[in-house]
C-alpha cells in the first residue's frame, strides 16, 4: 500500500486565501492612513492659516494699546510704564510656550490606523492560535 499522499492543493489554496486577505487588509490600512493624512495636512494648514491671521491682528492691537499706554503715562513714569508692557509680553510668551509644547507632548496622530492595526494583530494572532 501506498502512503496517502497529503492534500497540497487544500494547503496551497488555503495559503493564496490568507496571503490575498492580508494583501486586502494591508491595503485597506493604508488607505486609512492616507485618508487620515489628508486629513491632518488639510487641517494643519487651516490652523496655521487661522494662527497667521490671529498672531497678525493680535500684534496690531498690542501693539496700539502700547503706544496708547505710553502716551498715557508718559509725564508719570514712561521708564516704568515700558519696563511693565515689557515683562507682561514675557509672561504673555512664556504662557503660550507652555501651552504648545503641553499640546505637542499630548499629540498623538494617526489614532484609528494605529488603532486597526492593532485590532488586527489580536483578530490574526487568535486565528492563527
């Protein structure tokens, strides 16, 4: 008798199935990704745009009411009067240095692909167990 010879075709088939469905969802993940990066370039522009636009008007204002202050306070203490807008600015920069690099270190991007793919690892690590 001969040894039954094992069924290569099941496997090599089985094998095709799992390699296309990897290929599928590899694609499907970098489609995410390149949604998500849209995403993130369309609102990173818009952002600095609003931000270019808010430092711009923000500067002006500042930048009349110091010349009024001084003009205000100019036969009272014009040394003290600067000295005092000066160190303001300072504290004024110093709070919004805190706040962005407090915002960078929270920033995480690429959440839902990263988020899928771990979703994948699980869901492929069970059916290969």
């Amino acid at each position: 008798m001969e040894p039954a010879a094992p069924n290569t075709g099941h496997l090599a088939d089985a094998s095709k199935h799992l390699a296309w469905r990897l290929f599928t969802m590899g694609e499907n993940r970098l489609e995410l990704w390149k949604v998500e990066m849209q995403e993130a370039r369309g609102s990173l522009l818009q952002a600095i745009l609003l931000g270019a636009g808010m430092i711009a008007c923000a500067a002006f204002a500042a930048l009349a009411l110091n010349v009024a202050i001084v003009v205000l306070f100019w036969n009272v203490a014009p040394v003290e009067v600067l000295l005092l807008l000066g160190a303001l600015h300072a504290f004024g920069a110093a709070a919004f240095y805190w706040r962005l690099t407090r915002q960078l270190r929270e920033w995480t991007p690429f959440n839902a692909t990263l988020d899928q793919l771990r979703k994948d690892c699980t869901c492929l690590a069970t059916k290969l167990t």
